[in-house]
C-alpha cells in the first residue's frame, strides 16, 4: 500500500509570543517544519501534504521548494478538522501517517515501526513521562490494546493518573480514516474535532487500536514555547554530540558545541568546545578546531589546524593549512595545501597557492595568489572603486612587504619584491624589487606645538 504522509502545520503557536509562526522557528539552524519533511521524506513516501493555517504565505514562501501538497485550515477547530482539510488530496488506496510539524525530532525507524504496527487497524504513538499533564492520556484494554484517548481536559482524576500519553502520530489506511473523520464531533471542553477520538471509533467497530511506544521520551516532545524550543534544542546538540562520539571524534566537552546542519569528520579530528557547524562543514582526518571557531559550508582538508575565534564561511581548504587565531574567510575562497592564514587576516572571493602566507593583519580580496608568496602585515587589496570590483594577481613566489596597498587591477609577476609601505598601481616586472614612496624628509627646525595654559 503507497504511504501517504499528512503534516499538521496550522497551530497558531500563541505562547512563543511571536510575530513568526511557530514552526519556521528554528531548531538546529533550520525550520521546527523542515526537519519533520526531512524525517519524512526518509520514509519515501509517494506525496506529503501539509496543513498550515498561521502565517499561511509567510510559511509557503520558506518553503517554496519544498516539493509538497499545501492545504489551507483557514478556522483551527481541531486536529481532527485539519486532517478533514487534507482528505482530499490523499488518494483512497494509500496508508496514511500523520505527523505534526511541531514535533521535530522523531526518528524515522520510530515511524517505520508504527506504520509496521498499523497493519489492518491503527497504530498511535504513544510514551511514558513522569509528569503527563497536559497530555491525552492512552486507556488500554486488557489485552493491552487501545480502549480510548482521553484529552487532558476531559479525563477524571483516574485517567489523569496515567502516565501513558498519546504522542500525536497515527498510521492507518484512508479508507478506514475518511469514514471515521466523517463521525467526528466536537461534543468536549474544548469544542474541537479531536483526532484522537479516532481510536474510540476503531474501537467501536472492533477494528484493533494499537499502541507503539518511542523508544526515548525526547522524540515525541512537542514546541508550544521558547522554553521548550531550548529544551529541544539542547537534545538535538546532545544526540549530534554522541554521534559524533560514536564516530570517534574527540570533542573536548560535549556540551559545548553546535552543529546546525551537516558535519562529517574523518579519522583523528579534534574539536574544542564552543565551536558551531553551520550548512555542510567536512572535517577531513586529522583536523583539529580551536575553541569559539564558527564554520559555516566549508570543506577542511586533511591535517589543517583551525586555531581559535575563526570564522570561516563557503570556502574550500586543502591539507595542512593553518588558519587563526581570529582569522575570517568570507565566501568564495579555495586554499590550496599548506596555506597560513594567520591573525586579524580576511579573505573574500579568493584563490591562494600552495605554500603562500599571510601571517597578520591584511586583506586580500578578489585575488589570485600564487604558491610560495609571502604577504607582510598591513597588506590590503584594494578591490573596490566605488562601482566595480576588480581583480589582484600576485604570482608564484612574491614577497609582498608590510604596508602594502595593491589597487586592483593590478598584476604582481613571478618572484617580484614589493618594498614596506608601497602603494602599487601598476605591473610589476618579475623578478624585481619595485617601492613606491614619497620622499622622506626631516625638518631640523620644527618645533612640536604646545598646548595653550
């Protein structure tokens, strides 16, 4: 039977007192609703069709790409209403699960085993937590089926002694779905179309309820506020943590760092505490990280030492480099091997060859840098001329003086010498020591001013 997946989406999410909707706030540097497509489109289902309602343009246009069926539920009236919405796009023949898209962190194995559960009857999610309120509760039969779900606010003082919750999540076939939604009513305290109310009708009909438990309590935990949006995210770093520690990385506290998006390490990486991976970061083996670095879409090549407060974003590094500390990578920059970049440097938008250095101090912008260059501190590239920016080559095996200004477009050929403080507007020849100064003089005669009593 083709799966079909149902995301509820509409919540209006009034206690993270936000102008946002709740689920494009962000978990793990992406949308609460992004990582629930993510889980499921790991379950290669034929189509996904999300239920929004709150900040209905504001979300479609964050997710423009995102490949999915969108249902308006203009009135929330319910969990069992929004998934009404939704009927009409899914097909009669499908298995259908239902997730909500403010329960970002289950695993799709965990969903794999409610849809096997679900076979001809129903299957519903459900853990155990030390403090329920708040949660329907899960009355089972005595043959540990599902009897009923009852909604917090409707349960007597014994069902509300059950620790037993319903997670949200269910997995049945259409057929059975759409004739049960059709019996729903709002007959409760909250005069809303329960979804829950589902398992009593399956039940009614003899039609087999049945419970799955998730594995860990945190994959079923919910978002309704900043409190449990932090809660949430510090899971999510703590299980990235043990992956990585499961991979053999060596992180110096596992408290301590962040990763919001996708990093892999190789062999022998080391990472220091406070660092945040941002987008897609390598790590090839033997990469070590410095403590407070920020890395954000970056490839690091094997053996290359990323010293501490680094900030290096879209760019390519190759093996053995040495960046840092306080060095920053703006977009658009390919090191070859053996590169340093050391303190106070800035790259944007360039190239530089093997073996070269910039050790402190400098900016080197909309540049190609050949191997073996060696640039002084106070070095800038002046790549702007108010309207257009505009390229610098420095070939193989330069020596660039400290306080040097190179406006751009210029050309530094093979083994030139550029003297401290020149300003270079011109070619240079190779091979040559080429200065640009004005005169020094001393005037014997001046006399420093003084201040007035």
């Amino acid at each position: 039977m083709p799966l079909e997946i149902i995301v509820l989406a509409a919540g209006q999410g009034k206690r993270m007192r936000s102008q946002l909707p709740k689920i494009l706030h962000r978990l793990a540097g992406r949308p609460l609703l992004a990582h629930v497509l993510a889980t499921a489109r790991a379950l290669a289902p034929r189509k996904i069709v999300v239920v929004h309602g709150n900040g209905a343009e504001q979300v479609r246009a964050a997710f423009a790409d995102a490949q999915v069926e969108w249902v308006l539920q203009a009135e929330q009236l319910g969990t069992g209403h929004a998934v009404q919405q939704a009927m009409p796009r899914i097909s009669p023949d499908a298995e259908v699960l239902i997730l909500y898209a403010d329960v970002p962190l289950v695993r799709p194995a965990t969903l794999q085993r409610l849809l096997d559960a679900a076979g001809d009857g129903l299957a519903v999610m459900t853990t155990e937590l030390a403090d329920p309120a708040g949660y329907g509760r899960i009355v089972r039969d005595r043959s540990g089926n599902i009897a009923r779900i009852v909604e917090h606010k409707d349960a007597s003082p014994d069902i509300l002694s059950i620790q037993e919750i319903n997670a949200g999540f269910m997995a049945l076939n259409a057929h059975r779905l759409s004739a049960w939604l059709a019996k729903l009513t709002n007959r409760n305290a909250q005069k809303e179309y329960y979804l829950t109310d589902v398992a009593g009708l399956a039940v009614a009909e003899g039609v087999p309820a049945r419970a799955v438990k998730a594995d860990d309590a945190w994959e079923v935990a919910g978002v309704n506020s900043k409190r449990e949006l932090a809660a949430i995210e510090r899971q999510y770093q703590s299980n990235e943590a043990q992956r990585l520690l499961n991979d053999a990385v060596t992180l110096a506290d596992p408290a301590r760092i962040d990763v919001r998006g996708e990093l892999t390490c190789g062999t022998d990486v080391t990472i220091d505490v406070n660092c945040v991976f941002e987008g897609r970061v390598s790590l090839a083996d033997g990469v070590r990280v410095g403590p407070n670095c920020v890395l954000r879409n970056v490839r690091v090549g094997a053996g290359t030492e990323v010293l501490p407060f680094s900030h290096l974003e879209d760019s390519e590094i190759g093996a053995r480099c040495r960046l840092g500390p306080y060095a920053r990578l703006r977009p658009g920059n390919t090191l070859a091997d053996e590169v340093h970049v050391g303190n106070f440097v800035e790259l944007k938008a360039s190239r530089i060859g093997k073996g070269s250095k910039a050790n402190h101090l400098t900016y080197i912008g909309d540049s190609e840098v050949g191997a073996k260059v060696n640039v002084g501190a106070g070095t800038i590239t002046c790549n702007y001329d108010g309207a257009a920016k505009h390229r610098t080559v420095i070939e193989d095996e330069c020596f660039i003086g400290s306080d040097t200004t190179l406006v751009a477009p210029v050309r530094v050929a093979r083994g030139s010498y550029i003297g401290a403080g020149s300003t270079i507007n011109k070619d240079t020849p190779a091979g040559q020591l080429t200065l640009s100064r004005a005169r020094q003089v001393s005037l014997p005669d001046w006399k420093p001013p003084k201040k007035k009593e």
